[in-house]
C-alpha cells in the first residue's frame, strides 16, 4: 500500500490526510509545531496517525510520496533530508486535483488575491453556481474534494502553494500584480518568486484563460520569456490594444469577452480605490468567461461586502476615521492603501521586516502621510527611513501605545490608517490577530 505522509497539521494539512485515506492510501500527518485542538480531534476522529512536536525521521522518510503544507519552508531539516532522499512532494493542491473533475478558478498575485478570490466566489454563488471555495480562504480543497461536491472551485494560491504544483491545471488563471514579498524564502532573488507565481498557468491549454494586469511590468516581461497556451484576457485602467476589460471615458466599466460582454458605471461597484477596480475586473472576467448572466454578475459586483483586515473601516472618533489593513503585510499592499486615502494619514507601520524597501511608498508617504507611527519590537530601519520625510514619526512597541499615540497626535478629519507593510509575527499571532486588537484598542478608546 502506498504510503502518504503529510508535513503540516493545519487546514491543508489535515484536509490531505483526510482526501488520502478515503483513497485508501497508508496516511501519516506530522507536524513540527503544536497542532490545534481543532485538527487534533478531527485526526482522532478520522483515525489518522498523527505527531506534533517535532518530526520522526523514520515516520516521515518512509513516505512513497509527500504532501507538504504551504508553511513548510523548502530548507527546514525535515525538508532538506526529504529531498535528500528524493522523496517526491507535492502540495495539496496538486494532491486534491488528482481526484476531481470540477472547473478551478485559480487567482494569485502579490495583492488583491483574497478580495478577488472572495467576490469571484460572491458571484457564482449568488448566480446559483454549485461552487467551492478553498486555498488560502475557505475549508482545504482536498477536504471538499473528499467529503463534498463541487462543480466549481475558486481558489486563492499563494506562491508557497504554487511551489509543488506540477499535473494540476487551471482553467481560468488570474494573476493580478507581482511585487516583491516573501523574498526571505526565494534566496532574495526576485525571480525565483515571479518564476514561483507562474506555476499558475502550468498546463493551460488553449481552452484555458489567464487573466491578468496589462500594465505590471513584471508580467509583461515574464510572458515575453515564456510560452503559454492559454487565451489572454488582460485587464487595465484605461483602454489599451487587446484588453478584455477596462474603464471607458464616460467611466463605465466594460468586460468584453467571447462567451459575454457588459458595461456597468464604476461609481456602482461597491468597491473603491484603484486596486479594487482591478479585483472587480479580474473577478468580473473569471464570471464572463464561465457563462454567469451579466445581471447576475452586475449585481454582485454591486453588493459585495469587501474583506476583513483589508481598508476595513473600524469607526470614527472625535472626527478621526480608523482603517483597519491589517492584511497589508508587505510594502506594495501598503501602496494601493495610500493611493485609496485622502490626504492628512497618521500611519501605522512596522512588524518583521522581510527584506522590505520602502521607497516604493515614499512618493505616496509624502504626498498623503503627516505622521507616521511605528509599531514593532525593532523600528530602527523604519525610523530610519522616514525620519524627515513625514511631518512627525513616533516609536512604539505595542498596539495599544501605537493606537494611544495616534489619538493624541491625529486631527479632526484625518485618518489613521494600519497598514503594516510588515509580517505580524514579532508581537502578534497573525495579521488576523494585529487587526482584531486593532479593532478592540479603538473601540476601548470609546468607554
């Protein structure tokens, strides 16, 4: 009997082991960290022998294949002694495509990809589509492949997901911008990321689609070295040469694309800010391309509720608005939140550093930000960045003396905005944790 080991006790991980042994497969999950009691007990239940606390080199090195969890760094021990071995490892993803026959939706990018994944999922549901939802957001694909049916899934990828892809195919890819992030696990070589992000459009064919920005540089240099298969549907702000969708001069928003076509005032999409628009596009093509009625799609581009932790407006006090963007945890997340605000920002930044440069917000920071206020356990790099650049900079090292520094220094009219441009892991769980405490410490602010 083939042995399965899965390295990850999480949502993936544990979707895997699942998806493994209902294929009758000899399953074993280990897990380097402490895995919750939430997995914990679905593991038991599901008799599944499992490890935490460190791996078991005769356990895991037995394995006749791997299913890697996307948290698992390629250079862990572990990992290293896998390869060594020449164990093939895949992802779940891959895992899960083995065994269904259902339509993949796939959308990554550096920025955007949870909002877009969201309202694309938003879209068919609402327009009766039997759809899933998985990835990063929503239950593991391989646990729905296993225990549901789906006749479409909207997954969001991230490049650590997309790094042990091989046989899986899209077929409706969306790659919406590739800026730096994650470089501490790409050897700080850019081109290991982008070459990492366009796994997306492995085995496209030409009844596939790939969806993308017309104006990022980095994708446009990347599809000039590469062949694909698949049907471009760029998208961009204004119209250019082959675009499928774009903003008009009478600012209507237009999607034209073979299977259907439909135009809809921006100023309806309940979405703002440039970076949005772009998601609503994205998300828009993916529905054309599908055959989902333009009604249908015009309507939940209009009704849409937007993301948690992403320019999630908190409240208003003493004539102050708090943004929570939490989920900005790298530089160029930080930008589309700047280019989204008006002028008079007391900004809150800072948290692990992962390699990030700066002055990509600079020109923005200038422009928009009168303070800036530094929430980390080491500010120096930042402090030195800015120091000069903004009006007035402050160095803290907790959420509540950041919050508390920002209501003593913002005026009536302003906003403050958190939007990190960091990892949250220096002082907080997750950037889910960072935002939830974000959302306490103004509210306290009210009693």
């Amino acid at each position: 009997m083939k042995r399965i080991v899965v390295l990850g006790g999480g949502e993936s991980g544990v979707g895997a082991a699942v998806l493994a042994k209902d294929k009758g497969f000899d399953v074993f999950l280990s897990d380097f960290g402490t895995i919750s009691p939430k997995y914990r007990e679905q593991l038991e239940r599901e008799n599944i022998p499992f490890e935490d606390g460190g791996h078991t080199d005769a356990l895991v090195l037995n394995a006749d294949e791997i299913i890697k969890s996307p948290g698992v760094a390629p250079t862990t021990p572990i990992m290293v002694k896998v390869l060594e071995k020449g164990i093939p490892v895949i992802s779940e993803i891959e895992f899960a495509g083995r065994y269904t026959d259902a339509k993949m939706v796939c959308i990554t990018g550096s920025n955007g990809k949870t909002t877009t994944t969201l309202l694309t999922y938003h879209i068919l549901k609402n327009a009766g589509i039997n759809v899933g939802l998985a990835g990063n957001v929503g239950k593991s694909l391989a646990l729905q492949v296993a225990r549901e049916h789906h006749d479409v899934y909207v997954i969001e990828l991230s490049s650590f997901q997309l790094e042990n892809m091989y046989d899986f195919k899209a077929n409706i890819a969306v790659m919406l911008n590739i800026t730096p992030d994650h470089l501490d696990r790409y050897e700080y070589k850019m081109q290991n990321y982008i070459n990492a992000k366009f796994r997306i459009i492995r085995n496209q064919t030409p009844e596939d689609a790939f969806i993308f920005w017309q104006d990022d540089p980095v994708i446009q240099a990347q599809l000039r070295s590469i062949k694909t298969e698949a049907k471009l549907y760029p998208f961009s702000e204004h119209y250019e040469v082959g675009c499928a969708s774009f903003v008009d001069d009478d600012g209507n928003l237009i999607i034209d694309t073979p299977r259907t076509s439909l135009s809809m005032p921006r100023e309806k999409l309940s979405l703002s800010g440039l970076h949005n628009l772009f998601n609503s596009m994205a998300a828009g093509l993916s529905a054309c391309l599908l055959d989902i009625k333009k009604d249908d799609i015009r309507r939940s581009l209009e009704d849409f509720e937007g993301v948690e932790h992403r320019l999630e407006y908190v409240d208003t006090i003493a004539g102050v608005r708090y943004i929570n963007d939490s989920k900005a945890t790298n530089v160029n997340s930080c930008w589309y939140a700047l280019e989204s605000m008006p002028k008079g920002v007391v900004l809150i930044l800072g948290g692990k550093d992962k390699g990030n440069d700066y002055s990509e917000i600079e020109p923005l920071v200038r422009e928009k930000v009168r303070a800036i206020v530094c929430m980390g356990k080491d500010n120096a790099k930042l402090m030195d960045f800015f120091s000069g650049k903004v009006e007035a900079i402050y160095d803290t090292h907790s959420l509540d003396e950041a919050v508390a520094t920002c209501a003593e220094v913002a005026k009536e009219g302003e906003t403050v905005l958190l939007s990190p441009c960091c990892a949250s892991f220096d002082l907080f769980k997750s950037y889910e944790d960072r935002g939830e405490q974000f959302k306490n410490a103004v509210k306290n602010m009210k009693r």
